[in-house]
C-alpha cells in the first residue's frame, strides 16, 4: 500500500508544483535578503502546511468538501466551490501555467516576448496537455510514475549547481515589506500566489478517487493513505521551496537591475532562475531550465483540467467531460496569451478574498472532526470571514474607500479575518449551542459502517 501512496504522493507533488511554485520561492528570497528565514517559513505554512492540512482535512467528510459545505449551506457550496474551481483553472492558474512555460521555457532563446511566438506554443502546450487530460484514469500513473521522477531529477541538478555557486555569497538587506519585523507575515501572503491551499480543496478529491481505485474504500485506511501521500508532496514541495528561495536570496541582482525588469515587465522569479540557469550551465542551463518549467507547468495544467472537468460533470449533470475539458483549454489558452504578468496582477485581489475563506473552511472541518460544532457557528464565522475578505481587497484595491479597515486588529499582517472567524464561531455556538451539531466523525463512522454493509451484504 505504501506504493500506492508514494505514486500519489508524487503525483501530488507534481501537479502542486507549477508556475507559481517555481517563480515566487526565489523572488521571495531575493525581495527578504538577509530576513529569508522568517519570510520563508510564513511561506511554508501557506505554501506547504495548508495545502498539506487540506488535502488530509478533504478525506475527513465523507464526501469531501463538497458534502462539508453543502452542512453549512448549499448555496455556499456551489458558490464557493466554483469560485475555486475557475479561480485554480481556466481564470487564473491554468492560463499561468501556459504562460510561465512560455516566458522561461522559450523567451530565453527568441529574445523577445508575446506575439505570434506566444500563441504558437500555447497552441503547443495546450494541446498536449488536453491530450493527456483526456484520460483520467491514467493520468496518477502518467505523472506519478513518469514525469515527476523527470522533474525532480533536473531541479536536483539546478539546485545543486546554484548552491556551489552562490554558497560564499552573503544575502542583501531586506526590501521595505519584509524589514521590521514583517518578513513572517509578508512570506505568509506571499504564500497565497501559489494558489496551493485553493488547488487542494480541489486536488483532494483526485488524491481520494486515486486512492479509492486501488482499492482502498473509506474508513480510517483511506485516511491514512490520503495523509501519507500528502506529507509526501509537502516533504518534497517544501524542500524544493527552501532550495529556491536561498538561491534568490543570495544573487543579489542590482537596482539598476532591478529598474530594467520592471520597467519592460519582466517577472522577477523568472529572471532570478533563468540567470542561475545560465550561470550554471552556460547555454545548456537554458535548455535544463525550459526542461523543468516545461514539466513543472504541463503535470500542473493537467492535473487542474481533470480535477476543474470532473467537478463541473459532477455539479452540473448537463455537462459531458470531454467537451467540458476542451472548453477549459481553449478558455485557458485565450487567457494566457494576455502575459504572464498581467494574468498575476488580476488574480491577486481574488485571491485575497478565496484564501482567508478557505482557511476558515479547513479548520472548521478540522475542528468538527473532533468537536461537534453548531451548524449556526460554521455559518456565521464563513459569513463573517467572506464579507471582512471582500471588503479588505475593495478597500486595498481602491474600489471602496474604507478608513476603518486600517484600523482593523491584525491588519498588518493580512489576518483581520481571524478574529472575523472566531468571533462568528463563538457567537453561532452561544446562540446555537443546542441546536444542529456537525461532527465529521460520527459522519465517517456513519459512511464506513454503510461501506462495510454493502460489502459483507448486511444492512446499510
């Protein structure tokens, strides 16, 4: 069983690490210089724990988050839940996939970006991974077993070459967002770009269907199975992260640098790792770049199509896979012809909305798995959480001015929805304290007992 766990565990590396993955760990060294400790481990928490902890937290319901959600509302589920879902495929990630493959895979070789060069390999990449998107059912074995192993092995090569490079090389001071103290809580929102704790209310229910093929149906194995397979890609995704971000930390590139890049609109990240490349390697290390973005991006882009495809079947009968999928990478192939950066500046006000909901949302879960909870707290701590995250990214985005939220506990670090959270938990439970109670595990145990039934032929 533990091979079963170690190719999903691979498989969920794989499809995790993507675009962002690749570009903001060596940005975020770079931009927290001699802070990139702290900064990195607020990154790691949102980067890696909290796509590790949902992951494990979507096997607690018996039917994954959906079933969760629909307990505090059913609305709110198919309204949350489709936010996700297009957030993490055809509106912002997939299109970013496409994209950064792109910038770092074949820019370095033309020169020069966007055009026709753009939307022919967009054509390209697109079509290749519709092709393996196709075919679910084989897509854990496609890239458990085949291209993670590929993945690995070129960013070993990378990482290990910038290291003897770089390694006598001492950190710059820390840019304005991460000196003072703040360099925690900027690698904790930074960690919000990888998109990771969104993709893994979605990716949970691919770790469980993989699971659940190999014959493991439900009950505390599946449960088991699900959390080894998760600190499997955590392991890997975090060690990866602490690699790249040292690598940015210590290159130091120089303000004039640094003025070229913003003023063309080059991404940082994607700078930072092609001149590694090319230190490293010399031409070749352009080639093992693009081999590694390429490969990074493909098994992420794939693993969003089947799991953006399979939920919008499943919520929408009317709805056919195959032509579901197609749609999502012609959609996705339209978008990222806008530009890499461009598809980042749009998806940050979003994401400052989806995140602090989704937080809220896993540890709810967490919570009910081992305290039955009033139905009235989950509501009332989602709705709080949801109307505090639209109006914070309105008032930081510009489009409502709002004093007061400036004002608003924790609001330095971007945690102003935790008291939000807390406070509508502990109102719902003094003012439903005795009404509907929500207990995952009472829920597993009701599921097991009628998985177990059907199988010896006893009463369900």
């Amino acid at each position: 069983m533990f091979r079963t766990s170690l190719t999903v565990g691979f498989m969920l590396f794989a499809i995790f690490f993507g675009a962002g993955n690749l570009i903001f760990p060596p940005q975020l060294g770079a931009e927290s210089g001699a802070a990139y400790a702290p900064a990195m481990l607020g990154f790691l928490l949102t980067g890696v724990g909290l796509p590790l902890l949902g992951i494990v937290v979507g096997a607690l319901a018996p039917g994954g988050y959906a079933d969760a959600l629909r307990r505090i509302h059913p609305a709110f589920s198919l309204v949350f839940l489709t936010a996700i879902y297009l957030a993490i495929g055809p509106l912002f990630a997939i299109p970013r996939t496409g994209a950064t493959a792109y910038q770092m895979a074949l820019v370095p070789f033309l020169g020069s970006a966007g055009g026709l060069s753009l939307l022919l390999w967009t054509l390209g990449y697109f079509g290749l991974a519709l092709w393996l998107s196709l075919n679910p059912s084989r897509m854990v074995d496609r890239i458990g077993e085949w291209l993670t192993p590929a993945l690995l092995l070129s960013l070993l090569a990378l990482i290990v070459r910038a290291f003897m490079l770089l390694s006598g090389q001492a950190p710059a001071a820390p840019a304005a967002a991460y000196a003072g103290g703040q360099a925690f809580f900027a690698g904790f929102t930074a960690g919000y770009q990888t998109l990771d704790a969104l993709a893994a209310v979605a990716f949970s229910v691919v770790v469980l269907g993989a699971i659940q093929s190999k014959g493991v149906a439900s009950g505390p194995a599946l449960l088991r199975q699900t959390a080894t397979a998760g600190v499997i890609a955590a392991f890997f995704l975090g060690l990866v992260y602490l690699a790249l971000g040292w690598t940015g930390a210590h290159m130091l590139p120089s303000s004039d640098t640094l003025a070229a890049l913003q003023a063309s609109g080059t991404n940082l990240g994607t700078y930072l790792l092609t001149t590694i490349a090319n230190d490293a390697f010399g031409p070749f290390g352009r080639t093992l770049l693009g081999v590694i973005v390429t490969l990074a991006c493909l098994t992420t882009t794939v693993g969003l199509l089947v799991a953006v495809g399979e939920y919008l079947v499943a919520t929408f009968p009317r709805l056919k896979y195959r032509p579901t999928v197609i749609g999502l990478t012609l959609f996705s192939l339209l978008i990222a012809n806008q530009g890499l950066n461009a598809i980042i500046s749009v998806s940050v006000p979003a994401l400052v909305i989806l995140y602090p909901i989704t937080i809220c949302v896993i540890l709810l879960m967490l919570l009910a798995r081992f305290v039955p909870t009033p139905r009235l707290g989950w509501q009332l701590a989602v709705a709080a959480v949801t109307g505090i995250s639209l109006l914070s990214s309105a008032h930081s985005n510009g489009w409502l001015a709002l004093p007061w939220v400036e004002a608003l506990p924790l609001r330095a670090q971007s945690l102003e929805w935790l008291p939000f959270m807390l406070g509508g938990l502990a109102l719902g439970w003094g003012l439903g304290g005795r009404g509907e109670r929500i207990s995952l595990a009472a829920a597993a145990a009701e599921h097991s007992h009628g998985v177990a039934g059907r199988t010896t032929g006893g009463p369900a």
